[in-house]
C-alpha cells in the first residue's frame, strides 16, 4: 500500500487512489482561505487543489496540464492538481500559499 506523507501526518491509501480524495479523508486541509468553500469539487477546472507531489505518481494529464499553466498557476512550478493525481507509490506531499496554492511559501510541508 503507498504511503502518503503530508502536513506531518503519515497515512497509507489503496494503489491508484484520487490525491485529493485521499488527502481530504485523512483530514488535511487541501485548499486555502476561501477555495475551501469555492472549488469546482475535484473535476480539475479551479486549480485550487494545487500541490507539490513528490514521489510515483500518474501522468499528468492534458486537463491538468492546460489548468496549470493558466495564471495564476506557471508550469515552470512543477505543481500537480491533486483532483487529477493518481497515487501509485509513496508520495510527500508540500501546499503552497495563495488562493490556488501557487504562492512561495509553504503552508505546510510533509513533515509539518
């Protein structure tokens, strides 16, 4: 089972499990300020769900691709909607600030 690793918390979830789901079940706060209430619900359109993923993953898909190289997002960034990410092995997972996560600073990181 992989293991996901986010605002120092540690949790396992089935292989091809939706980041989001995942995060969002385990009670990780996922999206900032008002995005919590104003997302569009993990069908990948608002790019408020926003993360930086590291470890074995799916392939980003066209949907995410154009989401995120949209402003306020730039692809240069290396961020993944976790509405549209599959889980396939171990992953650290690190939120960003700003309404759709794309700021500089972290709001918080795999170990906390």
């Amino acid at each position: 089972m992989p293991k996901v690793t986010a605002q120092g918390k540690t949790f396992e979830c089935a292989p091809g499990a939706n980041l989001r789901k995942v995060l969002l079940e385990n009670g990780i706060p996922l999206y900032n300020g008002q995005a919590a209430m104003i997302n569009c619900r993990g069908i990948g359109t608002c790019g408020t769900c926003a993360v930086k993923v590291e470890g074995e993953v799916s392939e980003i898909s066209w949907r995410e691709k154009t989401r995120l190289g949209l402003p306020p997002h730039s692809s240069s960034k290396n961020l993944r909607l976790a509405c549209q990410t599959k889980v396939l092995g171990d992953v650290q997972v690190t939120k960003f600030d700003g309404m759709w996560g794309q700021g500089d600073q972290t709001v918080w990181t795999p170990q906390g």
